[in-house]
C-alpha cells in the first residue's frame, strides 16, 4: 500500500509539473494583455458550431461534422453554466496539456520508466503544439485520442485480453469522430507501424498468445474497428449534414475558381508557424536526435529498455515489439509529413502546413536524444543537465514568440456590436435573414470578411445560423438592389458567389447592419443616410450599430424558442481561461482515471494518470453523442447527463468484467 501511494504521489507531482508549465505558458497571455476575447481565427467557428448543436442537436445542419470535439465544447458548457466562447479559450490549453501527457505515457510505455524522458517529452510536446492551440481544437482533440491509443496498444504487448486492444480500439475510433480528414493519417500510421511489427512477427511467444493476439494483428485490429465504427457513426448515422458555412478564406477559394491561391496561403501559414528560428529548434534539435540515437552506443540509449535478470520471454518480446511499434510510428509520421510538405512546396494542394505544426514525432524524437546523451555522460552529469536544460529553454524561446504575439483577430467592441445585432435578429419572426455590410479592398479580401463573418455568427442565435449572409460591397449599392463590383478578380468573384442568396433574402423582409468595428469606411458611409427623430434609435440602435434605411426588418415578435432568441454572450473576463483551463483538465482526469484502470490492467498509476485525460475525453465526448442521439438536447441539461453517463460507465465496466486490478509490486 505505502509503495502505491508512494508511486501515485511521484506521479501526481511529475503529471503536475508539465500540465503547470503548459498552463503558464498558454493562459498567462490572457491575463497579462487582458484579453477577452479567445485567441484563434477558428474559434468562433467552434463557438458557433458548438452552440447550434447544443440547441438543436449534433446532426443539425452546419454543426461541423465533427460530433465528438462539438459534443464535448457543448457538453462542458452546458454542465458548467459557462458561455462556450469562455470554454473554447481554455479548452485548447486543457488539449494541450492532455497530448503531453498521452506523448509522455507513450515513451514511457515503449522504452521503459525515465522521469527524465517522460517530462522533457510532455514539456516540448506541448511547446510545439503552440499553432494548434489557437483554434485547431478538432486537431488536438484528435492528437490526444490517437497518441493514447497507441500508447494502450503499446502498453499490452505482454497480455493475451481482449479489453486492451478493444480500449485503443475506441480511442481512435473516436478520434476519427473528433476530426474524420485526419483519421487517414491514423491509418496511414498505422499501416507503417505493421509493417516494421513484421520482421519480429513469427518471434516464439507462449501457447496462450495466439496469432491473433501478436503486435502488428492487433494494431491491424485498431486501424480497422476504428476506422469501421468511425465511417459508420459518420455516414451511417447522419452526422455529416452535408451543409456546410464558409468558415475561413481556403474553403471559399476552391468555389471560386481560384485555387492556385489556397496553395499559396497554405506556403504563408507554413512560413508563418515555421519561421527560420523554430524550423532550426524543432527540425534541427529532432535530427541531432537521430543522431545521437544512431550513433551512441547500448539498449539502453537506442530506446530498448533493460530486461531484468530472468525475465520470460514474452516480456522481452514484448519490450522489443513496443520499441518497433514506437519508431515505426515515428518514422511513419515523419515521412509522410515531409512528403506533404513536398509536395507543396511542388505546387501541390497538399496540407503541408497543418502536418506540419502537427507532427509530433519532432519534439518526440528531440526527447529521445536528449535522454540518450544524458546518459551517455552521466560521468558528468553537471554537463549533461545543462546540456538538456538549455534545450528545453531553446525550444521555449522558439515557440514563444510566437504565441505570445497573438492577439484576437477581433476586439471586444466587435463581439459587443455582433451580439447587439444578434439581439436585433432575435426579436425578428423566424426565418428573418441578417445581412452584414463590409467590404475589403485589400489583397484578400476573403480573410478579414469571412472572419467578421464567423464572430458575427458566434453571437446570433443558433437556430437562426443559416439566416446570416455577408453582403461584402457598400451600404448605396445594397441598398439600390445591385452587387458592388471593383475589377479585382477574388473581391469580385465573392461578391457574385455570395449574390444569388443576397437577393433571396432581399424580398423577405431582411435586417442589414453595418458594424464600426468590422469597417469604419462603410460605417461612415452608411452614417451619411442618418436618421432624425423617432427613427433615429432604430437606426442606430447600439454604438457602432447600423440598420441600413428600409432593411429594418419587420415588428418585433415575442414567445419564440430559445434556439430563435437566445444571443451570444458577448466578451468574458481575461481570468477566466486561467482559472477554466486546470478545471477542464481535472474534470477529463477524474472521468477519464477508472477507465485507464480497465484499459491498462498491467501498468502503474504514471501510464494511467497521465492518460487518464485522453480517456476522460474519449468518454465525455461519446458520451454526449449518446445523449444526443437519444434526443435529449446537450442544453440545458443534456450537458449534465453526459457527464453523468460517463462517470458511470466505467464502473458498470468493470463490474462486467469483474476482474481485479492491481499495481505491478
């Protein structure tokens, strides 16, 4: 019992270190600059996303498409009584920290028990996830699923159940629910890892361990009943809507006719994300990874751990088979990314740039060759303590800046002036349509417009999502009936992509706003048509509010739904991410820590706690598909029931199962 408690402590307090660390790394900045607005310019396409579902269900059109990330965003929400735009700035951080954990558990599981290694890799892993943090939120959730998934694979090589395999299993399926585009890359992995798992395939191995139950069959086994329950809970039960808003500039491009520029925004977001400075911390400290793991000699430093004196043959198989499983997924996943990238940087339309701030083998890697020369010179162990400490501080400084850096891609007094108009929609009958006046005559005029778009969006009520168009011309030419042209090819093209459904709602009575904040031109412009007297108010019904003369809508009515009625909450306090974020995280561990029991019988309480979050979010977020399903909206109470349903969940578990789990002594 002492050594238990013993060994929960020590890893509460090395779980703690990296998940304090990635916190102060993240929250601080909204505290600091006093942000109230989240970071990320795909956020308020998650708030948006999250909300509609909460009110009218996850199989509603224009919820995304990815029912686990949404459920979860929609779920906490609800069960905290917190507006999801608070929630969405501290569920990135929360991700964070979770894929640490889920990358540390897995070095831990496949090369053996290092604290060293199991902290640096948890601190750079969430160094380098630093782009993903801002908005990506469907990415991380997936990169947690996944990695955990692995790590659960990895980490019962040595038994001959079934409930392990089946525990992965669900992991990735469910991180295919979390973003299905990247379960092709899962799979891809996976195939990888089988095929370096072969040459240790025909190994002798026990009786009990049957050729179904040896490494590359089970991993085999992961990728297909993931992929299968994935492809089924998606195109089976209706998840994808197949209606989908324009949420950034590369989504509208391709429409337009004008994809060779989705290409060259895909090389400026890898230049972006990738300066000289952090391409040279995180590529070239990975390769002198490499380096140093090809090049130093002994198991030990090569990632094989030591095998005790006497131990049986299926525990050295297996410790070999974790080893192959590991580096067949990071080769795997370099390869392809350098292939993605290639191509282009070729001309390709390849998703270089998002593999790219996500590929986690780099800091993976890094960790690995820093552990490796630690131990090569533990006869100078001042020496190679500053040596891993200055690398550490180095990929600090690299990914610091730019996070740091960021600020909201809109200011409060947008949010505020988006939720008055909202409140202006909210008052209409249904099916009034909302027209947002804004033009851009910049170089991409498709960026800052579909963004105004999007926080504009956030606020509105959700079941009036569809209703909102943007009008990207001036308030004379709506007004006369006709789209604002200006010879610039992108400017123009949007404009008539955007007209057909423009002059739907113009006979349905629409509201048309000019926000200050989202344009000051047009805001001037349309201020020349002032209003005197009784029609003033209506006219400029909030500062930096503009109804357009004769797009006023029609009389307000009253005893609508609050799907119709209920706006946005506006800007939120710059503490709250600092204060939600440690919540998130111990409410995904507390959910997620019974379950890690039943999955990883024959592991410690490190390799459970750390993978404890992964498995909470796996649970959370399945469970308010479940919920959702049965009808029960996730909003107000649908929330609440989810947790309920995941807290218990494991519990009916493992008295099915009734099996005992113990400690390893």
């Amino acid at each position: 019992m002492t050594t238990r408690r013993s060994a929960t402590s020590t890893a509460l307090v090395w779980c703690g270190v990296i998940a304090l660390f990635i916190t102060a790394f993240y929250v601080l900045v909204y505290p600091v600059k006093s942000l109230r607005v989240p970071l990320g310019s795909d956020t308020p396409v998650y708030v948006y996303w999250a909300r509609r579902a909460a009110a009218m269900g996850l199989r509603s059109p224009a919820t995304g498409g990815r029912p686990v990330t949404v459920g979860i965003l929609a779920s906490l929400a609800a069960t905290l009584r917190i507006p999801v735009a608070g929630v969405a700035s501290a569920i990135g951080p929360a991700l964070a920290i979770s894929l640490a954990l889920a990358v540390a558990a897995l070095l831990d599981l496949s090369v053996g028990r290092s604290w060293l290694l199991f902290v640096i890799a948890g601190l750079l892993t969430g160094l380098f996830v630093a782009a993903m943090v801002s908005g990506y939120l469907a990415t991380l959730t997936f990169g947690v699923l996944f990695v955990a998934g692995v790590a659960c694979v990895a980490g019962n090589f040595s038994r001959t159940d079934r409930i392990p395999t089946a525990a992965a299993a669900l992991l990735v399926a469910t991180a295919g629910l979390a973003h299905p585009r990247f379960l092709l890359l899962a799979l891809a992995v996976l195939i990888g890892s089988i095929v370096w798992l072969l040459p240790g395939f025909s190994r002798i191995r026990p009786p009990e361990a049957g050729p179904m139950w040896r490494p590359a069959t089970r991993v085999a086994l992961v990728g297909i009943a993931g992929a299968a329950a994935a492809g089924l809970s998606l195109f089976g039960g209706g998840w994808a809507s197949g209606v989908f808003l324009d949420t950034s500039r590369d989504t509208v491009l391709p429409r337009l006719g004008l994809s060779p520029l989705v290409r060259s925004s895909f090389k400026h977001v890898l230049s972006d994300a990738f300066p000289w400075y952090r391409a040279l911390a995180a590529v070239g400290m990975a390769a002198l990874g490499m380096v140093v793991l090809a090049v130093v000699p002994g198991r030990k430093n090569a990632g094989v751990p030591d095998q005790p004196h006497g131990a049986n043959s299926l525990m050295e198989v297996a410790a070999a088979d974790r080893v192959r499983l590991l580096w067949g997924v990071l080769i795997t996943w370099l390869v392809i990314t350098a292939g993605a990238i290639a191509a282009l940087l070729l001309g390709f339309r390849a998703p270089g740039h998002r593999l790219a701030a996500f590929c986690l083998p780099l800091p993976m890697v890094t960790a690995l060759g820093l552990v490796a020369v630690r131990h090569r010179w533990r006869a100078r162990p001042r020496l190679g303590a500053v040596v891993v400490a200055s690398s550490v501080v180095l990929y600090t400084l690299a990914f610091l800046p730019g996070w740091a850096g960021q600020n909201p891609f809109a200011a409060p007094s947008a949010i505020t002036q988006s939720r008055a108009a909202g409140r202006l929609l909210a008052d209409q009958p249904p099916r009034t349509q909302l027209i947002l006046v804004a033009d851009d005559r910049g170089r991409n005029p498709s960026l800052p417009l579909i963004r105004s778009l999007n926080y504009l969006r956030q606020e509105v009520p959700p079941g009036r999502l569809l209703d909102v168009h943007l009008f990207p011309g001036t308030p004379a030419d709506l007004i006369a009936g006709r789209p604002t042209l200006t010879g610039r090819i992108e400017h123009d093209r949007l404009m008539m992509e955007y007209w057909p459904g423009i002059q739907k709602a113009l006979g349905r009575r629409p509201v048309a706003v000019v926000l200050e904040a989202f344009d000051r031109l047009r805001y001037r412009e349309a201020l020349q048509h002032r209003a005197s007297g009784a029609k003033a108010a209506a006219f400029n019904p909030a500062p930096g509010v503009i109804v357009l003369s004769g797009f006023s809508g029609s009389p307000p009515v009253h005893g609508l739904p609050a799907a119709l009625t209920e706006i946005g909450s506006g800007p939120f306090s710059p503490w709250l991410p600092l204060l939600l974020t440690p919540l998130i995280v111990v409410a995904f561990t507390g959910i997620g820590w019974r379950w890690g029991r039943l999955a990883l019988p024959s592991s410690d309480a490190v390799n459970r706690l750390a993978l404890a979050p992964a498995f909470g979010i796996a649970t959370f977020g399945l469970a308010s598909m479940i919920v959702d399903l049965s009808g029960l909206r996730l909003d107000p109470w649908g929330g609440s029931a989810a947790l309920v349903l995941a807290l218990a969940g494991p519990a009916v578990a493992l008295w099915r199962a009734r099996i005992t789990i113990t400690s390893p002594s």
